[in-house]
C-alpha cells in the first residue's frame, strides 16, 4: 500500500507541476506580487495532494515568531518539500538558488519572475557580492530572502554541514535572520520516490537580530537549527514507537 500511495502521489504531483506551469504562463506577464500570489497555490495544492494521497501532513510552529518587513530565512533543509511549502507561511519570499537553475526553461523563466537570488557556486568572491548585491534589493523591497545554509539536502541524523556564505549574507544585508527547523526527510527523503505518511513540522525559531559578529552568528545560527531539528525528530520517533 505505501508503495502504491507513493506512486500515485508522484505522478500526481508532477501532472499537477506541469499543468500549473502551462496554465500560468500568461501570468509572467502579470506584477510579480500576482504571480507569487499563483505560485503560493501551486504550493498549497501540491500540499493537499500529499495529505489526500500519501497521508503526509504539515504542521507549521512558531509562525506568530515571523517578524514584518525584509529578513533572511535560514532553513534546514532535508528535502525536495521545503522548496515550495515555505512559500505558503512567508509574505514574499525570493530563493537564494544555483544560477544553472535560471536556465532551465519555463522553470528559469518562473525563477526570473519571481526574482530569486541566483548564485554561481563555481564563481568565488565575485559570485558572492554579486549574491549579496540582488539579495540587498530584495531586502529593501521588504522581501524574505530563503536560503538553506548547507546548500544542499542533508538526510534526518547526518552532520551538519554548514557553509559560511549565509554568515556573509547575514554581515552584509545587516538585516534579522530567521532560523526554521524542519523534519520533512523523514517522510519526503531525498532522491527516494516513498513518501511516508505523518507530520512534517516545521518549526520556526526565535529571530536572530541584525549585528552579531559573524562568527558569533555562524555558530548561534547551527546550534539553534541543529538542536531545533534533533528535537523535531526524536519527536517523530517517539511518536512512531
């Protein structure tokens, strides 16, 4: 049964990606705040078709904590699923994402109207003020920047992998840092097409203000995410014994 729900769930999933992105291709030429308007119910589909069909429920914590106004997001990240639910708890989120991905087309058209944070791994000091220079926009729009620290999924009890590029980001902007703990590997693991039934939770955590020194922030940043998430899974242990 687990595989048959996981099945039917990701076709359906997809189907349901690829007709949003044909139906709204007109919406490219609407205001940005309109398309993000579009893209926050895609999200929000694609989370009742988890629910309906694989029985995979999500639990947001903590988001009386969001503060108003630009900030950075800092979130763990475990999954494919957090790329697209946060949008349903943030006002105007923009993605801190791989520069490759702005030219995949049709999706790199979506990320270019969105105006997501494109960044070039490869490309050093350059590519991270560049980051830091259309980040800084966006923040003075009011705008929540969404990066995940470790750049890449980690699965549920692996070390924590950190890069400093969110520490820069956080010096540079001077803006507050928003921390989020999250469980979704265990029941959406990467690069496994299962999808578990349960409760994702995602945990939002106190605010981090504007001018601790970097270093300072760096560790602040991973012990809260860290401890938040080690929590969050004996949780879901205890819960599953």
């Amino acid at each position: 049964m687990l595989i048959l729900r996981s099945l039917a769930f990701n076709l359906a999933y997809y189907l349901n990606l690829v007709v949003w992105m044909i139906l709204c291709l007109p919406v490219l030429a609407a205001p940005r705040r309109v398309f993000m308007r579009v893209a926050r119910l895609w999200a929000r589909s694609s989370l009742w078709l988890l629910r309906v069909i694989a029985g995979t429920r999500a639990d947001f914590r903590g988001l009386e904590k969001i503060p108003a106004g630009g900030m950075i997001v800092a979130s763990k990240h475990q999954s494919l699923w957090e790329t697209f639910a946060l949008l349903v708890i943030l006002d105007d989120p923009a993605y801190v994402l791989k520069r490759e991905l702005m030219w995949i087309p049709v999706f790199g058209w979506y990320a270019w109207k969105a105006r997501s944070v494109p960044v070039d791994r490869k490309g050093g000091a350059q590519a991270l003020k560049a980051m830091i220079t259309r980040a800084r926009e966006e923040i003075a729009a009011g705008r929540q920047i969404i990066i995940f620290p470790e750049g890449t999924r980690r699965p549920p009890g692996a070390p924590s992998a950190y890069k400093f590029g969110v520490a820069h980001l956080y010096a540079k902007l001077r803006a507050p840092c928003l921390p989020v703990a999250l469980n979704s590997g265990l029941y959406w693991p990467r690069r496994k097409f299962i999808r578990h039934p349960g409760t994702i939770v995602v945990q939002i955590l106190d605010p981090i203000g504007p001018g601790m020194p970097r270093g300072r922030f760096f560790e602040d940043l991973q012990a809260r995410i860290e401890t938040a998430t080690d929590g969050l899974l004996q949780e879901a242990g205890a819960q599953r014994g």
